[in-house]
C-alpha cells in the first residue's frame, strides 16, 4: 500500500511539473511565434483571433487559426486569407476573411474584395498580392483564448509560477523528511554503539567477578591441602619422640 501511495505521489510530481514546463514552452512559443508575420513554425504561421467577423461561418473570436504562405495568383473566391490591413481604421492590423472576388485596385494591381462572414459587408479597401501573409488552413477554437491568458500575470501565476512553487515546497518537505530520518538513524546508530559499550562493560565486570570468585576458591583449596600435612608432620614428631623415650628406657 505504501509503495502503490509513493508511485501516485512521484506520478503527479512529474504530471505537475511537466504541465509547468509544457505552460512555459507554450509561453515562449506563444509570445515569439503568434501573431508574428515573420516567423512560421513548421512551415506554419499562427494568429489568434481578437474578433467574431467570422464566427458565422469559420472560426470565432479566442481561436488560433493556422495560415500557410501560398502564391498570391493562386488563390480563388471562397478562399480564406490572412492579410495585413490597409484600411484606415484598423491599418496594419492582421485581418483573416473570405475572399469574394478577383479585382484591380486602383493603380492596377491585382487583388481581392474580402468579408467577415457574420455581416457580410466587404471590407473598404481591396488587398492586393503584396500584403497576403497566407491561406487559412485550420483553426483550434478556444486555444488562443488560452495562449493569451498564459501571457497575463494571473497566468503566469496559475499555469508557470504555482506549479513550480508546489514542486519546490514538495521537493524542500521531502529533503528535510529525509534529513530528519538520517539524523534519527545517526542518534539510533550512537545509541546502539553507547548500548553495545554498556554491555561489553557489563560482560568484563562479569568475567572480573567470575575470576575473583575463580581465584577465591583456588585459595581456599591450597589451604585445605595444606593443613593436614602440618598435621602428619606433628604426628610423625610425636612418633620420633615415643620411639626415643623408650629406647632411653631400655638403656636404663
């Protein structure tokens, strides 16, 4: 149970850590790529949709849509494009709309009448070869809703910054876990060696009693050995001296 609980617990580690690696490559992606006329990613260029021009038909506003730099004379009515604008209210803007028709502009050159679909009214000025960046090719709705949040400083903090901190405050709990559970295995391992001292201590003051009391018994069997020699001794000596009186009885 234990290791099937530290398996989910390593698992989402990485799931959150991942997701926070994935929100800043999406992040860095997000802020060098889209929207940027210069730059495609896979032959690719992406653009986030900041209107509902058309939404009736395509695409809504917060989509990301794909465009793929296409030749300009190749393109036909009912074709999508992304252009930069020209008109005077939204100049310099990029614009993705429909294509209605081939036209000239003024000076001669060739272009398109272009229109949102939710109105359907054509927009004012005719886009000509030189300012087309792309054929629309696909769209992820929602997506760049998101992308756009991921750059704000509320998510940055939700999506880059919180994943990070959790990961660091688990890593910070599980390194000082870690250290509290060796200093105990160092305490555990100083009183085990203090406990074996004490008891070899023990053992030697054992071994010293069993010695003096080893000793003592040897002593006190010398001194039973000894004791009836002096006696034999003493009854030899009184033997001598019965034996010399009655010789100095016979002699008188």
């Amino acid at each position: 149970m234990k290791k099937a609980v530290n398996i989910m617990r390593t698992t989402i580690i990485w799931l959150v850590a991942l997701f926070a690696i994935s929100m800043m490559i999406f992040t860095i992606v997000s802020v060098t790529t889209f929207n940027r006329n210069d730059r495609s990613l896979f032959g690719y260029k992406m653009y986030i949709v900041n209107s509902d021009s058309m939404a009736a038909t395509d695409f809504n506003a917060g989509s990301l849509i794909f465009t793929k730099e296409v030749d300009p004379s190749t393109l036909a009515a009912g074709d999508i494009i992304t252009f930069m604008s020209q008109d005077p209210a939204s100049f310099g803007e990029t614009v993705t709309h429909k294509i209605r028709s081939r036209t000239i502009d003024a000076e001669g050159n060739p272009g398109f009448i272009t229109y949102g679909t939710t109105t359907g009214a054509n927009d004012e000025t005719i886009v000509t070869y030189p300012y087309i960046l792309g054929k629309y090719q696909s769209h992820i709705g929602g997506l760049g809703t998101f992308f756009n949040f991921l750059k704000t400083t509320p998510g940055y903090f939700v999506c880059i910054f919180t994943p990070f901190v959790l990961i660091i405050l688990y890593e910070g709990i599980k390194f000082f876990n870690l250290f509290r559970r060796y200093k105990n295995e160092q305490m555990e391992e100083v009183q085990a060696e203090k406990d074996k001292i004490a008891a070899e201590k023990e053992e030697n003051a054992r071994m010293l009693e069993e010695l003096k009391a080893l000793k003592a018994q040897l002593e006190g069997a010398n001194s039973n050995s000894a004791t009836p020699t002096e006696d034999a001794k003493t009854d030899q000596e009184s033997s001598e001296e019965k034996v010399e009186t009655t010789a100095n009885s016979d002699a008188e």
